[in-house]
C-alpha cells in the first residue's frame, strides 16, 4: 500500500527541533541520533500507516525507539497521504495538542 504524499507540518517541524536542541544541548550527537530515530519511524509509518492504532479521533501513533516520544499522524487511505501532526514527549498533553 504505497503512500503518494508524506507531509509534515510545521508544529511537528518545531517539535522536533525543540527535542534536537534539548538532547543535543545534553550531550553532543544526541540529538541526531534522536532525529534518526524519527526519520526510521517515519519510513515505518510511510511503509504501513495503517499498522499503527487510532488514539485521539483520526489521529494515530508511533512511537520512537529508545526515546520516549510519540509521532501523532493522519493517515488518508483514499487520497493516499499521510500528515504527521505532532511529534511529543510522552510527559506532554497529547490531547491538547491535536487539536
């Protein structure tokens, strides 16, 4: 089941990028190991959107290996695209943000 379209919104683009700078900011080279945990799970999401379950309305989720953050995601099976949301640590208010 290809996937045409893989967008990424702009709040995610910041929710990554405020997680780059914490974890880099902790110890140099974390935090690109953090991005190329998100960007392994986005071929994961990309290769089989609908393997992750729904959990906040048409939102659906994955999570990163080895850091505690989740990546919330649309997935339109008809217009075949998939649109990541947010990108948040598991301490934060999931809720809140998808709306």
């Amino acid at each position: 089941m290809p996937v045409i379209e893989f967008i990424v919104s702009s709040q995610a683009e910041a929710d990554l990028i405020e997680a780059f700078d914490c974890y880099e900011g902790k110890v140099a080279g974390l935090g690109s190991e953090f991005v190329r945990s998100v960007d392994a799970e986005f071929a994961r999401i990309q290769r089989r959107p609908l393997a992750f379950r729904l959990r906040f309305g048409s939102h659906r989720m994955a999570m990163t290996e080895r850091f505690p953050y989740a990546i919330y995601f649309i997935y339109d099976k008809s217009a075949k695209f998939v649109s990541v949301r947010r990108i948040l640590h598991f301490a934060q208010d999931a809720t809140s943000g998808l709306r």
